[in-house]
C-alpha cells in the first residue's frame, strides 16, 4: 500500500508518496538523496545506518519510514550550521578518526547524542555508547579520542 508519509528531518518536513512497508533507510537515501546515511549490513548489526530520532540514535534500516512519522529526524546532513561543521566533526577531523569514512555518519550521530546527554562522558561510556557502531578502519582509538575531546571533563566544551 502507498500513501504519503509526512516527515520532519533536519528542521524541514518532507512529503512522500512511499510504501508503507519501506524502512526509513531505503527513504532517506533513494527518495529524498539523503546519501550521507550509510547502508552497512541492512539488518541492525553494524550501526552505519545510524539517525537521531527526538535526539536518540536508530538504526534507520531496522525502522519502518512510518513508524517515523511526527518525530524529529537529524541525519548527518543536518549537523553543519550555516555551512560550519559541527565541533564534532571538526573533532573528527582533527583527531584522523576518519579513515574510508563509511562508518562515520552513524559513529559521529552517536558521539553527538552521547554528549548532549551527557557532556561530562568518560572514555568508559564513549566506548559504551559506540559499541554499536562498526569501524573496519580505525581501531577506535582515534574515534574515542576524538569523542572525549569534547567532553566537559575535558575541559573542551
Ligand atoms: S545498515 Fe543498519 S545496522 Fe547495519
Ligand atoms: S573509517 Fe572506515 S569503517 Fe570506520
């Protein structure tokens, strides 16, 4: 069945005539050219699917488009403001925690969320909190390194 779903992404409200049984993925990257969210494993495992759902990173390739309706979607698209990264992609930038950078739209949508809920994260919980996120390149260090960097403990933020 199709029917236009409604949905609010990156502070703009978008129309699309979808079927319904389509995952939120499949509508980012091929209707609306959202291609900054990756898909990895297209069944819940690697996390580079990752968006902000009212602030909590989703696996969008786990989540039906309809179920996202009347919530606030962020996709990486959505970090920069007026045209400046946000401090978290600088900080990705600047610690080389990007290498092929397929797992850093879902890995920097984690980090982001971690810190707005909890500005003070340890490495501990930095490591807890991307432990959902797949990275074939880095070894992680430089993704925890880059994280911390920001946060208050840190004395960055
Ligand atoms: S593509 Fe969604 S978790 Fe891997
Ligand atoms: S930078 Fe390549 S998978 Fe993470």
């Amino acid at each position: 069945m199709k029917r236009n779903v409604i949905l609010r992404i990156n502070n703009e409200e978008y129309t699309v005539l979808t079927k319904t049984n389509r995952t939120l993925l499949e509508v980012l990257r091929e209707d609306l050219h959202l291609t900054g969210t990756k898909e990895g494993c297209g069944e819940g495992v690697c996390g580079s699917c990752t968006v902000l759902l009212d602030g909590r990173p989703v696996r969008s390739c786990l989540l039906l488009v309809t179920e996202a309706e009347g919530r606030e979607i962020k996709t990486i698209e959505g970090l920069a403001k007026e045209g400046r990264l946000d401090p978290i992609q600088e900080a990705f930038i600047e610690h080389h925690a990007i290498q092929c950078g397929f797992c850093s739209p879902g890995m920097i949508l984690t980090g982001y969320a971690l810190l707005k809920e909890n500005p003070r994260a340890t490495e501990e919980e930095i490591r807890f909190a991307i432990s959902g996120n797949i990275c074939r390149c880095t070894g992680y260090v430089k993704i925890v390194e880059a994280i911390r960097s920001l946060s208050t403990s840190e004395g960055r933020r």
